[in-house]
C-alpha cells in the first residue's frame, strides 16, 4: 500500500493549461466543493450538456480541443478537482470525489439527462457517477470513456510500467513547452522510473520531497513561476494517483462507449474485458490512431469528436 500527504500546495498558476497560455488562478481556500469546479468549456447557453470529468493533473485544459469540434448544439461542461479552486485537502476516494461531483452537476442541471465523458483518470471518476447518478433515479443517457483502462489501477508490475510511461510522457510535454529542462529520452525513463517506485513505495511521500527529488535531478527551471507549477502539477498527479489504487469497476447500467489508442493493442483487449464483465449493456468500442495524449490532439482528436457526437445521437435515438 502507498500513501501521499496531501498537504495544501502553494502556487499561482494551473499547469495543465500552461501550454495554451490559459492560465488559471486558484480560488479563495475551500473546504469543499465550490462551483468554480464546474467550468464551461463552450456554448454554455446550449441544452444538451456533457460532463467532462478530469484526467490526474486535475485539470479540465486536455478536454478544449475536443470539445471546439464537438456539435454546437451541445453544451460542453468540465469538472476540475477542488484542488486547483484552492482547497487544502482532497476527497479521501474516488466514491467520495464522484459523490461531490454528482452533487456539483445535480445543483447546475437538476433534470434531464446525464452525458459524462472521462479521459483517463476521467473515465473511473465517470464510470462511478454513472452508478452513484442511477442509484439517484438520474437517467445517464450517455457514459464515454477515453483510454480508461481498470487494468491500471491493479498494483501490478503493468501497472506501474504503465504509471512510468505516463510520467514519462508528462515529463516530456513539459520540456517541449519550455517548463522542465531538457535532457536525452533514455535519462528522463531511468529518472521517472525513480520516482514511481518512490510513489509506489509503502513510506508515506509528500509532495514537496517528490519535487526536492525532481529539482536534484536537474529538471526545475531557476524562474520561481515555472516552479510553482511544477509543485501544482506533483501535488495534484500525486494525490490522484494514490486514489486510484482502490478504484474497482462500478456496474455499469447505461449505454457504454469506450475509445482506445491504437499502440496499445493487449492493454487495450484486457482493459475492455474488464469494462465487460461490468456492463449490462452491448458494449461500443473504437480505436483511434495514436498515443494515450495524442489522440486529445490533431487529426486524432477531430476523428474521435466525430465519433463522441455519433455515439451520443444513437444513444438518444427513439425507442
């Protein structure tokens, strides 16, 4: 078992909308919820509204690409974890985040039905709504999830090659933008391989010693703003990542579409066997070419709205 300490961070900024130069300032100290969590990613005058649940960084930023392609008709919602509105701590499980998050969409959309769509860490935090949303006489119409695989969450050595690979991939976005300094591919795999076993180790780890690591190996950059990013970014991926040890498929009673990347072929057959075993409904699968990141981008990510708003027209068809 492994545990972070989710002590509050300071910052002034939201990384995971540093590359769009759409940064976010925190909001006043929260205990709880706050409806700053609950962001409009576009047309918010339209019905039809779906729900984006948050990826590890906390952040709603990976959704805006997506979302501009989706059909104008429809209202486009992201939620955002408490931890970037200025809260001290977060919700102590996954249950307890998706309870809160139900809670928040209830209060902003109290009838009709419920779209949800996750990315990622997305997709459980979906998946459980869509439960928590029914057992509530709430009619979830629509349940996406993009390159969710439960297999992650197993505490198994795949498991934490596919945490390194992730990280990896983190690392490297944020040297493309200038935030992390530059070092050869083969350095960055031996140094974030490093820091899972930190996380996954059974000594509790805080997220300042994750960054005083991170600094010693040379990647923080001298400005203080970029650094204070970089502590947002570890405290909240932290945080997330110790939640999702205990996630466990929900049964899933509604209409279920799943998206996987195509270079992970076998990941990708377990995970979906997985969501089987959970769903009472056919299952509708589709793979889009790229990577767990790519295809929220480019080409990849036109293909996959397309596909989004087909999906959620033939789940609304009459009868």
């Amino acid at each position: 078992m492994y545990t972070f300490n989710t002590m509050a961070t300071p910052t002034s900024c939201n990384l995971m909308n540093a590359s769009e130069s759409s940064l976010i300032l925190p909001k006043e100290q929260l205990d709880g919820v706050s409806a700053d969590q609950l962001v409009s990613i576009r047309n918010p005058e339209q019905s039809d509204p779906i729900f984006c649940l948050h990826p590890s960084g906390g952040d709603i930023g990976i959704y805006r690409k997506l979302a501009a392609r989706l059909s104008a008709k429809r209202s486009v919602w992201g939620v955002q974890s408490r931890l970037l509105c200025g809260s001290h701590t977060e919700a102590a499980t996954l249950e307890e985040m998706a309870n809160d998050y139900c809670s928040l969409i209830d209060s902003h959309h109290p009838e009709g039905k419920i779209r949800l769509l996750g990315f990622s860490l997305g997709g459980f935090i979906a998946s459980l709504m869509a439960e928590k949303f029914q057992q509530n006489s709430r009619v979830v119409s629509f349940l996406g999830l993009i390159d969710s695989n439960p297999a992650w969450t197993s505490g198994t050595t795949k498991s934490r090659q596919e945490l390194c690979l992730r990280l990896t991939q983190v690392f490297t976005k944020f040297q493309s933008i200038g935030v992390m300094r530059q070092k050869p591919l083969e350095i960055v795999e031996r140094d974030v391989a490093i820091l899972v076993d930190t996380c996954l180790s059974d000594a509790p780890v805080t997220s300042a010693e994750m960054m005083a690591k991170t600094t010693a190996m040379g990647y923080v950059p001298d400005r203080q703003r970029d650094s204070d990013l970089l502590m947002q970014f570890t405290h909240t991926f932290l945080t997330h990542c110790r939640l999702l040890k205990g996630f466990s498929a929900p049964e899933i009673d509604c209409p279920l579409h799943l998206w996987w990347p195509s270079d992970g072929e076998q990941e990708n057959e377990i995970g979906s066997a997985i969501w089987a075993g959970r769903s009472k409904f056919q299952i509708e699968e589709s793979c889009i070419e790229g990577s767990h990141y790519s295809i929220m981008r480019g080409a990849a990510v036109r293909r996959l709205a397309e596909q989004v708003d087909a999906a959620i027209e033939r789940t609304e068809l009459p009868g």
